[in-house]
C-alpha cells in the first residue's frame, strides 16, 4: 500500500508558499535550539558546576545524536502521513527541551539533548521534502529555500534573542523560549498544512536503497566536505577576527548578525537560481566563490572595516549551497524524499562536528590565520566533486 497526496497539481504550483512558510516556523524553533546553546555555554557550565568545555559538549551530543537519528526515525515514519511526523517530532523536540530546562544534573542534561537532537532530526527533513512535495518539480529549490528561511532567520533573530533571555533570567530560560516556539509551530502546521501521505509500508532495507545509488553518495560526501570548511571558519569566528574586533563582544554580535543576514539573502537568492539554472550549477558556482573568499580572508582579518564585506560575502556564498543541495538530493531519487533528505541532514550535522575538531586541531597547531586555507582547501574539493558528478 502506497500513500497518497491529497493536495492537487494547482494547490501545489499556487498555493503552496503559505505552506512553506508554516514549515518555516518549524524550523526557527529548531534552529534558534541549534544556534543559541553557544551563547549559554558559560552560564550553563556555572549552574551544573563543569566547565565551559564539559558544557560545550551539550553542542556535540546534540550533533552527533542528530546525525545518526535523522535517517532512523525517517526510515521508521516513512509511512506515516507528513502532518503527524512533523507534529510528532515537534512534540519530541520540545519534550526534550523542558528536560533539559527542568534537569538539574549534567548526565540527564546531556540525555535530554539526545531526546531534542531525535525531534529536530525528524522535523528539519521531513519540512524540506514535504514543501518541496506541495511545490511540484519546477519549484522545489524555491519551496526548500523557505523552509531553510527559519534556519537562517534563527542565527539572525533568534539565537541573539535566547541569549539575551538567558542574561536576563538564566539559561534554562533560552530552554522554555525554545520550548514555546516549537509549541507555536505545532497549531500552525496542524490547522495550516495540507496532507501530505507517507510512502506506504516497506522495510528498512529497502529505504536504504538511495545509498547504493553513487549519485546520491557523490551529493552527501560533498555535503559533509563543504560544509566541514564552511563551519571551520564559522565555529572559530571569534579567533579568526580578534584583531578586528579587539575582544569587542559588540563588535563579534555584529559580524555574526551581518553573516546571518548575509546568509538569508543567500539562501533566498539560491532558491531561485536553482529553480532557474540546476542546482549543479549553483552549488558549483558556489564553492567556487567561498574557496576564493576564504583564501582572501587572511589578508583582510586585521582590521573591523575589512572584516564586514568579508564575513558578509562569506554568509552570502555560505548559505547558498544547502537549499541547491537538497534540490538535487530529491531530483536523484524523488521517491525517498524523506529519506534522502535526512541522509542529507545527517552529512550537515557531522560536518559540523568534523569542523569543530578540525578547527580546534588547526588552531592549536598553526593559529587562527589558517583556518580559513584550510576552509578553501574544503570547498575546493566540494567543487571537484560536483564537477565531475555532473560529466558522468
């Protein structure tokens, strides 16, 4: 028995932004989750009594959780209707943010990011395929890159608001304003979002199919490559920019919120071109750039007014490789939407955690003025593997 999509072919080439849009709530709340535990981190470590690197590692469990869980649970709700996954990963996600708020230990604390890394998981994959489900084929890039819009709107406004609340009132604070959003999320896309029906019941073995397809595997190893040298500058952006910012916090929030920004019109911009060009293209286009920004930004990093052209050129070609990205993912095998997707999810969230301990390894070895070569060095071969995915 195979599911079925309630929707028709004009609701979905029409009528389908507003749908994408619900999604996107979804994922600030995830995304705000994501951002804003950095902002915590001395705050947290204080009140559970570790320290800054114990509590750092709130960060990695919840990456590490996320990357092996997406394509699990996505295997294991395959056949369930769209609407109940994502409610029901909403509904994980928060639970496991009001154990994290209500823990007073560190060990339950770290559990409870795991419970919280398995509903964003869940959400953020199954948001991407099912507005690119509504949008119909030659609207996917588009519809992908609204639902990314909570994504990248959470780094501007909403990692720098948790963080402001939890100055003002403590870090389990952030943890119940991230909890209320996920629950402001979850009417919307109750009363709001059309049905969207599963893929019928089949075995794990066979939604794992897609891995044996090169093509897909091409797309999630550049996923992990590109993303590592993105988030290696990111992660250590304080270190690469001190003379800039002269320790200057104010300074370091502008810069982040100017990448935010930066990365939202990226994104956006993305959409549409590979809607219009490929996304082949775009992507290659895109690493191409940031290899190029990356090898000026050492040259550049001394000083605030330099800084801000480079930060925002690096968010603008940053953010513009993930929407073509799942685009392309999709196109490769559109009847494991939901699959692909996580698989995609899951490369992202262990870029992240190979960025960080490649960052701190180069930094500790060489200093911050190589992190951003080593960054190139990333995205240049994230280019060489798009290129040749596409003669082949």
């Amino acid at each position: 028995m195979t599911g079925t999509h309630t929707t028709t072919a004009p609701a979905a080439e029409t009528r389908w932004r507003p749908h994408a849009a619900v999604l996107a709530l979804g994922t600030f709340a995830v995304g705000t989750d994501a951002f804003v535990i950095a902002g915590v981190l001395p705050s947290i470590g204080a009140e559970l009594h570790v320290g800054v690197a114990a509590a750092g590692q709130l960060v990695s469990v919840f990456s590490i959780a996320y990357a092996v869980l997406a394509p699990v649970l996505a295997a294991l709700t395959a056949s369930w209707p769209r609407r109940a996954v994502l409610l029901t990963a909403l509904g994980v996600f928060a639970l496991g943010n009001v154990v994290t708020a209500l823990t007073p230990g560190y060990g339950l604390v770290l559990a409870s990011r795991v419970v919280a890394a398995a509903g964003a998981a869940l959400y953020t994959a199954n948001a991407s395929s099912t507005a690119a489900a509504l949008a119909g084929d030659r609207q996917h890039g588009r519809a992908i890159a609204i639902v990314m819009l909570g994504l990248t709107s959470s780094l501007v406004l909403g990692a720098p608001l948790g963080t402001a609340i939890g100055a003002a009132w403590g870090w389990w604070a952030t943890m119940w304003f991230v909890t209320a959003l996920a629950l402001v999320a979850g009417p919307f896309i109750a009363l709001r979002l059309p049905e969207v029906g599963g893929s019928g019941r089949v075995g794990l073995r066979q939604r794992l199919l897609p891995l044996g397809d090169r093509r897909v595997l091409r797309v999630l190893v550049g996923t992990v490559v590109v993303f590592t040298g993105i988030y290696v500058p990111y992660t250590y952006l304080s270190a690469i920019f001190a003379d800039a910012t002269g320790g200057d916090g104010d300074r370091l929030a502008l810069l982040i919120l100017l990448y935010g920004v930066a990365g939202t019109v990226g994104n956006f911009l993305a959409g549409h071109l590979a809607d219009r060009l490929g996304p082949r293209r775009v992507i290659l286009a895109a690493t191409l750039l940031l290899t190029v920004v990356f090898l000026v930004l050492p040259s550049v990093r001394g000083t605030f007014a330099a800084a801000l052209p480079a930060i925002a050129v690096t968010g603008l070609f940053s953010f513009s490789v993930t929407t073509p990205q799942q685009h392309q993912i999709i196109a490769l095998a559109p009847e494991s939407r939901s699959l692909v997707i996580s698989l995609y999810q899951s490369s992202l969230y262990l870029a992240i955690s190979l960025a960080s301990v490649l960052g701190a390894a180069g930094l500790t070895a060489f200093g911050a003025v190589w992190l951003a070569p080593v960054a190139a060095v990333c995205t240049l071969l994230a280019a060489v593997l798009t290129w040749r995915g596409g003669r082949e």
